[in-house]
C-alpha cells in the first residue's frame, strides 16, 4: 500500500489570510490547526478552516506542489481553490 502525502490550503473567517502545507495526515494536521495544538504562524493566525487540498503519492511531489503553491500569488491560490470548493466551506467536516 503506498503512503498519500496532502497538500493543503487553510484560512479563517473572511478567508484573507491562505496558509498552505503539507502533511501524510491531514485530518490530524487540521485538527492541530483548528485546535491550535501546532506554535507558529497558523496558531497566532487562527487557521480554523480547511477550504482545499489534493493528495500526492510521492512525498517529493507533495513537497514539491506545495513550494510551489506558496510561490503562488493570490490569484493563482483562489483559481485552485474555487473549483473545488467555490463556497469556500469548511473540507474538514468532510474528512
């Protein structure tokens, strides 16, 4: 059985803030979030709402996408965004 490695976007209320990761988890990784388990930047941030991701197989890959998602600007993040979630609801509650 391969590992699935995931990408993902998360945000809080008004959604003006978009922090991307990665992680082989990402129902625990989102439950650090929203719980603000996890020091840094998504904790003093409030990152409460998984609003995108996508599963790599290969670690590289995910690391990979997710450089270059940070990379991205704005725009690019929310042309990712909108088709899968285009009213930006909370994924998590779907995991």
């Amino acid at each position: 059985m391969s590992n699935q490695y995931f990408v993902y976007i998360m945000t809080f209320a008004g959604n003006p803030v978009l922090y991307t990761g990665v992680t082989n988890n990402l129902k625990h990784r989102a439950v650090k979030h929203r719980e603000k388990l996890a020091d840094g930047f998504t904790k003093k941030s409030n990152m409460t709402k998984l609003v995108y991701f996508e599963t790599c197989e290969d670690v590289n890959e995910a690391i990979s996408k997710e450089k270059q998602i940070k990379e991205d600007s704005r725009q690019k993040k929310l042309g990712l965004i909108q088709p899968m979630n285009p009213e930006w609801i909370d994924l998590y509650e779907n995991l």
